[in-house]
C-alpha cells in the first residue's frame, strides 16, 4: 500500500504525442541495457526498427555497442545533436539527468525531455519546461507509438482511439 | 444521455465504443467491416523481426492461438465498454477464469468466491481448481464481512458475481471493493450477466473483470466465447504477494511481466504464458461474431430489461407462483442494490417458484410455445428451465436448495420478442397447472 496518496495521473493530448514521435528522429536513452530482457532494451529495439536513431547512454557500458549502437557515458559525450532525450532512470535520480539536459539543451538542440513509464519528477519537469523543452511522463515511447500507430490493439489493448478513419499503415 | 465531459478529452459514449472500439477500416483494403481473419499465422519479415516478435520485443502476429487480427478487434472493444486497460479473449468464459486465475495463483494459494456464482463456476472453483492446488473458500457475500472474514495471508484474490447467475441477488461491490484494496489482493467479478452496458465493475474498484461473451455479448446464441478484463491499476509490486506478476518468468525467458508491460501485464502474462501453453484461444469467426453481436448491445439490453421487468411483474402476481426472485422488483431485498449499481436495470435473467413443486416444473418448461427449453442464457430468444430436472438434477436436495435451484424453481432468460407474446406464453403454460 503507498503510504502518500499519488499526485494526479498526468494527460497528454494524442495529437501532441503524435506530434513527438513524427517528429523526432534521434533520441539519447538513459539507462538503455544491455541485457536483452530488460525494458529498457525492449523499448530499444522497437525505437530502432521503427527507424528513430537511437544512442544509449550508461556509464557502465561506455565505450561498447548496444544493439549495434555505441554506447556513451553522459548525454554531452555523444557527438552531433539529439532531438529527444528518454530516461530510463529512478525518479528521484532523473532530476539529475534532467539538469544535466538543461545545461546542454541549446548546444545539443534538445528539445524533449521524455521520462519512462513510472517516472515521474515534477519539480525537474517544470526547470525543464521553463527553458522551453516539452516534457512527457509516466510514459513508455515504446507503448505510445504502438498505441497511436494501432500496433497495440493488437496485443488487446485499450488504446482509447475511435476513428472511422483508414488505419495508417505503419 | 450526454457523457460527462466537462474537462480532458472527449469522452465517448458506450453505445458509440459497442459499435466503433477496436475497429478501423483496413488499411490495406479500407474494408469497413472486421475482416475475419480465418489464417492461423502469419508470415515474419526475416528472422530478426521473428526474434522480436517471439521475445515480445514488438507488437504483431505470429500464432493465432496467441492473437489473431479479429480477436483482436473484440478485445479491444471489451476493454474499451469495460473501461479498462487491456483484454484478452478466450475459447469461452470458463477458459477465461482458468487463464485468470493460472496468471495469478501458485499451487498451495487460496482465494475467496461468493457462494452466490453460476453452478459451472462453483464446480470449476471447488472441485476442478483443487486438483491444480487452487483453493476457493466460498463464503456468503450478500454481507461483505464475510469475505474480510475469510481473508487469510494465502488470499490471492476474491471473486465475485455483482449481478449473481441465476439472478435475483446484487452484491454491494463498492464495498467489498474496500475490503479487497485494504487485502491488497485483486477483485475480480464475473460480468457476465450485467454486462459492460448495464455495469462497468472496474469504475467502482475491480481490478479484473471475466465474462463469458456467449451469453448477452454476442447476445443472439451463436458464439462460445470468453473475456479477461485487466483494470491496469492494481499494484502487483506493491508486495510480495505476486511473484508471478513481478519474479522473472522462466516460461517466458526470465521476462518479468509487470516491470516490462506495466499496466497492461496482466494481460501480456495470460496471453503470452497462459493462451501459449494451455491453448483455449478464441476462433476468429466466434470473435467477429461475437463483434456483430457487441454492436447493438445498448440497444438489445435496453430492451431485454424492459421485457424482463414486464415478466417479472406479471408473474408476481400470478396465483400459481409463489415468489419471483428479480432484483429489479421493488419487493425485492436487493432493489436498492441495484438501483446504485445496475440503474439501467437489473439484467435479464431471474427465477420465480411454482406452487406445484417439481411435477408443476417439468409441466412448465414442456407447456411453453415460444421460450425454449435450454441450458443456456442471453440469447435472443427467450430461455426457460428447470433446473432441478436438468442442469442440477445430479444435486441432492440440500445442494440443490443451497444452489437456488430446488423443486419448485424455473429459470428465466428473457429475450427480445414483444413482451405481451411472452406473457402470454407463460399465462397459457401457467394454465395448464
């Protein structure tokens, strides 16, 4: 049982999520894994055969591929510019990595700050907001792009889209 | 009625979701209507798409007793009406509570039913479940204390029928809901004969929902079919009571289903571990069936209340009965019940007793022209039995007393025909006493 009631659930309208996940095509992932049974190496996969370029950032594995992609120790480390960044991290932890994405925010033109499913930090979420990125919670790039390209109503999920419109082919 | 939606996204209405969720036209055709896909796989890109697919590292096909395009449709669309995060679907609502309750309990687990359940599910619950070390402990949950009663550190989860087979008896589910949050195990209610438009259990605190979509769902008799509803709020890590849900899974290369598919996991591990090694999928024809049928469920039900409500009147005060067991009666002791929770009504199936006893029942269901002698319910067509002659015939008296099912009971299921015709049927049936 939690023992502090949880903040209200966090609403993104669909067209602006959509919005993110057509426009973005590199994004840096905090906390990817190696390990192939780890989320955070799911969500990789999938990201990368949709066609995103996607740079892991870990420490741990700075130096090395994952998923045929190398691997970097911080977000400033990798070369050239990164349109999205997603955290894989804890979400007391994540307000770190946010700052770190302030401060090279305009160098690296970054634009999005993303926090996986179950995490959450509202405080780093409003620094983030107040330099102009858009900031996106709780939530998994991975399942949005499934839920709002109709990949996850495959796997029976409620993806709340009612449309007499053609299903795009994705 | 208009849908609340004074703020956040538009909220749509049930009878638009019964006709449109899950369902797009196609994108390579623009067919409007769900195709069935009569196909029992599907072709991989190469072999890493394959990879991913058997790793669950994408969504798509590779197996229809996994998924199929068509079921799919359905299972969206049942989430969609139930308002809850994910579906999968099963050959039939008694694979759906195996599928269920295989996801969530370990050999040696116990868990609370309601004495008050269909008779197949008491049977699957108390004699079948035992063999697989799954132990029910029904208890009577017209007061919900009792189930608090029965809690136990091995209590997994609690089950129960808000609208109770053969009808008659509504549960309080708000607050057997509390008891079940302050457990922190999972409620779950069999919906069967409620349905989605009469009674949404997850809006009032259910974390799973079953159903056999045989019944009002595909709603005209042609279609066996089942449905596990995951509400996708209920914390499976929140304790240790859940190592299913939240220990790497070695049937599924040690994936750990909570952490990877959060709030729809439940229904990732039922239909990637349970549909997978036990098999009971939906057929894609039962499903478009079943699809058709969801389409004019608001419209159907509506009126299946509305003739169940005439019956129920005429037969209470008929002279040759002697009591009528339908909670959308204001004599009945669970009017107030459901008018909280069913306000649209109280469903279509209820029992009344005979003054004649067990020869007057078998009289009656012979002496009906237009209701047929069954054993099933939510058809089209309205349904009629006795159960002491048929479905609990091998029963000795006491059980059959405790089932609601002794000498003098008939069984109603109440159709769609004009309400006067089937007044009349069981006036003349009546008659014959």
């Amino acid at each position: 049982m939690s023992i502090s009631s949880p903040p209200a659930p966090l609403h993104y309208e669909d067209r602006d999520i959509t919005g993110i996940l057509r426009g973005v095509k590199s994004i840096a992932m905090v906390g990817a894994s190696a390990n192939w049974v780890r989320p955070s190496n799911f969500a990789m996969k999938y990201l990368l055969g949709k066609g995103y370029k996607v740079i892991p950032v870990n420490p741990g594995h700075a130096g090395n591929e994952i998923l045929g992609q190398m691997t970097y120790r911080t977000i400033a480390d990798i070369p050239g510019t990164i349109d999205m960044v997603d955290i894989f991290r804890a979400s007391e932890a994540a307000g770190q990595t946010v700052d770190e994405v302030i401060e090279i925010a305009a160098d690296k033109q970054i634009k999005i700050i993303w926090m996986q499913l179950g995490v959450r930090n509202d405080d780093a979420a409003r620094r983030a907001e107040a330099t102009g990125m858009t900031v996106i919670m709780d939530r998994c790039p991975k399942i949005e792009y499934g839920r709002l390209f109709g990949e996850l109503g495959w796997s029976g999920v409620n993806s709340g889209i009612i449309t007499a419109k053609r299903r795009r082919m994705v | 009625m208009m849908s609340d939606n004074s703020d956040g996204p538009w909220q749509y209405g049930p009878e638009t979701k019964a006709v449109h969720a899950g369902s797009q036209p196609d994108p390579v055709t623009g067919a409007r209507n769900t195709p069935i896909y009569q196909t029992t796989s599907y072709v991989f890109d190469d072999v890493d798409h394959a990879a991913d697919l058997f790793n669950l590292q994408t969504f798509g096909f590779i197996y229809s007793r996994l998924t199929n395009p068509t079921v799919s449709v359905l299972e969206e669309r049942l989430a969609s009406l139930e308002n809850g995060r994910a579906c999968v679907a099963a050959a039939s609502g008694h694979a759906a509570q195996f599928l269920t309750f295989f996801s969530l309990l370990e050999p040696g687990d116990e868990f609370i039913a309601s004495k008050n359940l269909y008779g197949g599910s008491i049977t699957q619950f108390g004699v079948s479940f035992k063999r697989l070390g799954w132990n029910c402990n029904f208890v009577d949950a017209t007061k919900p204390e009792n189930i608090r009663q029965a809690l136990t550190p091995k209590t997994k989860a609690i089950f129960i029928e808000v609208l109770a087979n053969p009808g008659g008896i509504v549960l309080d589910l708000e607050a057997i809901a509390e008891i079940a949050q302050d457990a922190h195990v999972p409620l779950i209610v069999d919906n069967t004969l409620a349905t989605p438009y009469l009674l949404r259990p997850i809006d009032w605190g259910a974390d799973i929902v079953v159903e056999s979509t045989t019944k009002f769902l595909s709603g005209h008799g042609t279609s066996l079919g089942g449905a596990v509803i995951e509400s996708g709020k209920f914390d499976w890590a929140a304790d240790d009571k859940f190592p299913t849900m939240t220990q790497p899974d070695p049937a599924y290369h040690g994936l750990t289903f909570y952490e990877t598919f959060g709030d729809f996991g439940f229904t990732m591990k039922t239909r990637a571990v349970g549909l997978r090694d036990f098999g009971p999928c939906l057929s894609p024809a039962n499903a478009f069936y079943t699809i058709t049928g969801i389409e004019s469920l608001p419209a159907r039900m509506d009126r299946h209340v509305a003739n169940a409500i005439k019956v129920a009147e005429f037969l209470q005060i008929h002279p040759k009965v002697s009591w009528v067991s339908y909670a959308g009666l204001s004599s009945s002791p669970y009017h107030d019940l459901a008018k909280k929770y069913l306000p649209k009504g109280a469903g279509a199936v209820f029992t009344f007793g005979l003054n004649g006893g067990y020869e007057a029942g078998i009289k009656m269901v012979e002496g009906v022209n237009l209701f047929s002698h069954l054993a099933n319910i939510g058809d089209s067509r309205s349904l009629i039995l006795h159960p002491a002659s048929t479905t609990h015939r091998q029963l000795n008296d006491e059980q059959r007393q405790a089932a609601g099912a002794g000498e003098d009971v008939i069984r109603l299921s109440i159709g769609l025909e004009t309400p006067d015709d089937l007044i009349h049927d069981l006036d003349l049936a009546l008659s014959t006493l």
